[in-house]
C-alpha cells in the first residue's frame, strides 16, 4: 500500500487512516534512524508507539498530537511491542541483559 504526500524518512512512521474511505487523517514520523522497527498498541483513543531505540511515545489516536514522550532507560535494543492495560503501559528492553518496564499515564 502507498500512503500519497507521505515523506520518505529513515526509521519507521506511524500513519492513522480513515476507517470509512481509507483517507489519511494524519501520519507521524517515529524515527529510528537504520533501524526500520517500531510498534505499536492502542487504548481509549491513544496510540502508543515504541521504537528500537526504546522512544516511547503517547499520540492523540483523532489528531496525532503528541500527549507525552519518554526515553527508556538502561538499554539500547527494543524489540518487542509495548502493551497497555487499564492507562499503564509495559516494554521490555533488551541489549545489556534485559529490563521490564511499567509506567502509568
């Protein structure tokens, strides 16, 4: 699928598409510079976004604003995707040995 007047970046980018007629509402560069992985889980109208680098950032699902942002800490792989339950979010890190992370909103 192509995504028309979306820039070609390095790294990953988040694209939100009308569920109706498929028209993009808004798209966010995620970074990552050479590494092409980021993932992604969803809650009550938030999108929440992790990137190799262990960026992990909270979007505005209507809008794509930016609600908050944090870079984990103590590890320089991430590799799997975050999970949210009930406002609190969990990522795993790995790279040198390996942390789990919880945060509330």
């Amino acid at each position: 699928m192509t995504v028309k007047n979306v820039p070609v970046t390095s790294g990953t980018t988040l694209v939100a598409l009308n569920a109706g007629d498929g028209s993009m509402l808004w798209w966010i560069n995620l970074g990552g510079g050479l590494n092409f992985w980021s993932a992604l889980c969803y809650e009550n109208g938030r999108v929440f976004a992790l990137t190799h680098e262990g960026l992990l950032r909270a979007f505005d699902g209507s809008t794509g604003s930016v609600i908050w942002s944090r870079q984990l800490p103590g590890q320089f792989s991430f590799n799997s995707p975050p999970t949210v339950f009930q406002g609190v979010v969990y990522a795993g890190g790995s790279g040198n040995g390996g942390t789990a992370y919880r945060g509330q909103r």
